[in-house]
C-alpha cells in the first residue's frame, strides 16, 4: 500500500495545489495520534513552506505529552470551536491521522462533515472505513508515528526532518509499543527508531519526559486498581479494572490518568485478555479498553462484535451503553459463552 508509488504521487498532486491544511486526530489523543500529528505538521511546513498547516484535536492533551514542539500551537476542538471551525471554512485538505473512521474525531468530525474538503488518511488501525479520498492504511506498521517517517521518507526525506520531528515520531513510536515490548516485528522499525536518534532523539530524555510525569494521585490510583479493583477470571485466562467516575474524581483523574492501566493484568503469567472499564465524564457510558496477548485472541473483533468499536488484533477499544456494573457483568457472559 504505502509503497504504492502511485499512492505517493496522488498525495504529492494534492498537496501541490493545497493551500491550506488541516491534521487531525481520535479524541483522547495519545502519544502516537499527538506524536504522528505533529511530526507530520513539521514535516509539511519544511516540504511545502508555502503551505499553512494546522493540527486540531478533538479534546485536550494531556500534561506528557504537551513538550512536544508544536503542541501549543495545536487546536483543542472541545476548547475553542469557533477557531476550529472558521479554519475548516477555509481549508482546502484535511489529514486524519491514527484513526481508521471520522466518528473518532467526535463533534471535530461533524465540524468537518460539513464541508467536502478531500480527506488523505495515514493510520495502522485494521478495516479503515470507506469516507476518504486517499487511504495509507497499514495495520503492520507499529505505530502512525511510523507510517508517517515512511511517507516523509518516499515523499521528501530524512533531511526535512527536523529534531523536534523526530522526537514526536519516537514519542508515537515508543507509546504504541510499549517502549518496545510488541507491534514491533520487523528490523525496520528498529531502524527507524536508530534514524530518529540520528536526527538528535535522545532516547533516555524522550523516555523520562513521558513516563516519569505522573502525578502522585495517578500512582495512587493505579495502585487502588490493582489492590482493590482488579478482579482475575483464571478460568477465562482474564482480568479486568472496572472504575467509576466517583473514583476517578476521588484521585484528581486528568485526561492520560489511565494510560496503561489495562496492559498491566497481562503481567500475570497465564493472562491473555484484560479489559479496562471506565465510566465517562457525562456518566453517558462505559469507556472500554481490551487488550490480548499472543496471536489466539483478536480484541478487535471482541470490541467490534460486542462494543461497537474495534482498533488492532491485541489492543482495542469501545463503548459500552449502560451502567458500570452492567459493563462488567456483559464482558463476564462474553467469556462464558465465547471462551
Ligand atoms: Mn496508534
């Protein structure tokens, strides 16, 4: 796909007659949707400096991820619509980015619904839905941040790169794999990881400003999930979080509070699957996160079938309608009847 030179081709035309452009990504940005999002904003304005460029998220970023050059200048949606909106009047194309289906730019992607600016989508999530113009899609690349390096690379190259891009890119790199752990099957991303440090990542530095960040009350939150919450299915190879906005308020939840909470019941030997439930803001439903180990259970189809979502074969995610303990007592009866 990518390697399509055709595809490469389309999106240099539509970039040679643009004038000005909009990247966006999912709500709840995390560090590869705020890292690819930013590295390509970087990237453009060097190749195409007559080109304005403008990144809006549907809601905030959180605290860790707000260092990364360009992160101020970046649009908030939730924060300042009116913005928002007279620059999509205006716009003339439109980059998703980490996403496989507009609905991910929530009340963002209706904005843009209402204008037929043509949509370019860079994303490694599986199924992208049929809503845009020109698709690089490829679930085996690690990562968007990823996926974005390629096409900087066969459009213009490394030397257009610069070190705040190149430590957006890593910051997307290291968060969708886990600094490393999986998503990573192939030498190339190691090597581009060793390109990006070429280009002035420190890695230690990128590393420490990302995970050494949180706040005591999300220590003592994650420590309340694991002591209190977390409830083990052995039978089912399971383990699920289940928390309540009353909870989260209780530990001062900021938005990037939870990042990572659902990979840590796979840490049991024997835990394949792991869900994290947790209730919304408004208390309209349950936030739900699904994460697999090994090639047996593809959380994709889970959070497709059963929570109207989906994302990649081990790490997805969905909604759940209904009240938290609902959530658990339907994910519960999912594993009774299909495992
Ligand atoms: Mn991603």
């Amino acid at each position: 796909m990518l390697h399509q030179a055709i595809h490469i081709q389309a999106l240099q035309d539509m970039l040679g007659s643009a004038e000005r452009c909009l990247v966006a990504s999912h709500v709840n940005p995390d560090g590869d949707a705020v890292g690819a999002s930013l590295a390509w904003r970087s990237y453009l304005r060097a190749a195409y400096p007559a080109l304005e460029v403008r990144v809006a998220f549907p809601n905030r970023l959180p605290e860790f991820l707000r260092w990364i050059e360009g992160a101020e200048q970046a649009l908030v949606y939730a924060d300042s619509k009116e913005a928002v909106e007279s620059y999509i009047k205006i716009c003339d194309l439109v980059f998703c980015l980490d996403l496989n289906a507009i609905d991910r730019l929530e009340a963002l992607g209706e904005a843009l619904a209402d204008r037929s600016i043509p949509r370019v989508l860079i994303d490694h999530h599986l199924k992208p839905a049929e809503e845009f113009d020109l698709v690089f899609s490829d679930a085996s690349m690690s990562s968007t941040s990823e996926l974005v390096y390629r096409i900087a690379l066969a459009l213009g190259g490394k030397s257009l790169l610069t070190k705040g891009a190149a430590e957006a890119l890593y910051v997307g790199l290291m968060t969708d794999t886990g600094s490393f752990s999986f998503n990573v099957n192939t030498p190339e991303t190691f090597r581009m990881a060793a390109d990006l440090m070429e280009l002035g990542v420190d890695k230690d530095e990128v590393a420490s400003k990302i995970y050494d960040s949180y706040s005591e009350k999300r220590m003592r939150l994650l420590g309340h999930c694991l002591l209190n919450k977390m409830r083990a299915l052995p039978k089912h190879k399971a383990a699920y979080i289940s928390l309540s906005r009353k909870e989260l308020d209780d530990f001062g939840f900021q938005p990037g509070d939870t990042e990572g909470f659902v990979n840590m019941p796979l840490s049991i030997k024997k835990v394949t699957l792991s869900a994290l439930f947790t209730e919304s803001q408004d208390k309209t439903h349950i936030r739900v996160s699904l994460r697999s180990k090994g090639k047996d259970i593809s959380v994709n189809e889970m959070a497709r079938k059963h929570f109207k979502g989906g994302g990649h074969f081990n790490a997805s995610g969905g909604k759940y309608f209904g009240s938290l303990e609902d959530c658990e007592a339907y994910f519960e009866n999912i594993l009774k009847t299909e495992f």
